[in-house]
C-alpha cells in the first residue's frame, strides 16, 4: 500500500490498522485526510490479505474531531459543504459500509462532527473510558451529516437521535455504551489490547461469511420480513460454497478448531 501524508497503514496477520494522523488539531479531516481514507478504503477491499480493519486516531486525545475548519477560514470563495459531502464524505461511508470485511472503530478521544459519523459507520466501535462523542454540527449552526442522519436514531432510537442532534452536548463513553452506541468501554490503558483482540478474532473468522452478513445486514435495514427470507436464502447459497464452510464442516466433523482462510 503506498505512503500516505495524513494516514499511517499498516497490516499485521490480517488485520489493516488506518491511523488518523494529525493528532496536533484532534485529527481534524482537512482535504488531504479526506482523499486518502478513500483511497485507502478502496485499496484495502481488493486487498486480500487484509481480513478486518481497524480505524483509530493518533495520539490520545483525539479519534477525530471532523472537518478541520481552518482549512478553508478567510478564503473569499465559500466552499460548498454539499459538493465536500458528495465527493468527499459521502463515497467514504458509503465503502466502510459496503467493504465485505469488518470495520472496528478504536475511539481513543474524542470523536465529533463528521469523526462521529465515520466511527457510526463501522460495524463494531471499542471506545476508552476516558472518550466522548459529540454531534457538534449543532454549536455552529449545521445539520448532523455523513450519514449521522441514517445511523442515530437505528442505533439509540428516534429522540435519543434528536436529542443529540439538536443539542450537541458530549457523550460520555459511559452513556455511550450504555444506550447501544458503541459495544464495549474499556479503561483507556487497555483499549488498543481489546481492540486488536477482537480485530484478530475478526481476521480469524471466515471472511466471506462475515461480508455476507454486512451485506444483508444492510439490506435487513430497508426490507420487510418475507423479501428478507428470500434474500437470506441466496446468501446463505453463495456462502455455502465458500472454502471457509468446507473447512469449517470437517472441522466439526474431526472435532478440531477451523482454520479459516478467508476464502
């Protein structure tokens, strides 16, 4: 994977870390950071040594604090915050939702604004103790976007999403976990453990499989019960002939752990 000027990448025993790494302004997402997460997403979906990623901000104050509004400060033409989502944060989470791998959000900071969107669009968020999470669209007078809109009230429910929307106050990593916004609070010391632990557990699983879950899992969201069993039956066919149920079976039938290869 080529070398990149806001992200560190690296990948270990199947699992791709992706660091946010401007930790001097939160891991604010400047035009540069923007473009090379797409970049990034898309390298590592064809990536087949990749089997679960893990996204995660640098430092320890910060997973990412959103758009970095000093950016574009003092400049006579007005950037178009509807052209930035289209072509920037839009195609971005629209990948971390499609790629057939899992996504595992590490929220070591603060995570607000469009940051809280990206760590929203991940299939599993492992947050510190010591973090928080804020819809601050609110404090400068802007709509929740890149996807914020979509994921809050299917996660906490219709006035829980309002309530955050509208009055932007912080989400302690306590209320967070407990109203189902994130699957585990771990002390701030051990949320790197506990995040790869479950990333190399992820990495370890059949790959295949797990893409086919996201995939109906997404289709789960707009479908009604019965075009949902139909779906579920072709899935379940096209997962059938993986390699990783073959391997999988004999497995259970030697009474000994798979060994998944991602196939």
């Amino acid at each position: 994977m080529s070398q990149y000027e806001t992200l560190l990448v690296s990948t270990k025993d199947g699992v791709c870390t992706v660091t946010l790494n401007r930790p001097d302004v939160y891991n604010a997402l400047n035009e540069q950071m923007k473009k090379e997460l797409n970049d990034a997403m898309k390298a590592l979906e064809k990536d087949a040594g990749v089997r679960c990623v893990v996204l995660r901000g640098a430092g320890d104050r910060a997973f990412c604090s959103g758009q970095d509004l000093k950016e574009h400060s003092g400049r006579e033409n007005k950037r178009s915050l509807r052209q930035s989502l289209e072509t920037m944060y839009n195609p971005l989470i629209r990948k971390i939702r499609a790629v057939e791998k899992p996504v595992v959000a590490m929220i070591n900071g603060v995570a607000a604004g469009a940051g809280m969107s990206i760590a929203l669009a991940c299939d599993m968020r492992i947050m510190a103790d010591t973090a928080r999470m804020i819809e601050v669209f609110i404090r400068i007078g802007l709509v929740p976007d890149s996807g914020s809109h979509w994921f809050l009230p299917r996660l906490v429910g219709m006035a829980r999403a309002f309530e955050y929307a509208a009055l932007g106050q912080d989400i302690s990593a306590a209320e967070a976990e407990r109203v189902g916004l994130v699957n585990k609070v771990v002390p701030a010391a051990e949320l790197e453990a506990a995040t790869m632990e479950l990333a190399d557990r992820l990495a370890k699983a059949p790959t295949k499989a797990i893409g086919l879950i996201k995939r109906t899992l997404n289709k789960a969201l707009s479908s009604d019960l019965d075009t949902l069993l139909e779906y579920e039956a072709v899935i379940q066919e096209i997962a059938s002939g993986t390699e990783d149920h073959r391997e999988g079976v004999t497995a259970f039938l030697e009474k000994r752990p798979a060994r998944f290869r991602g196939q």
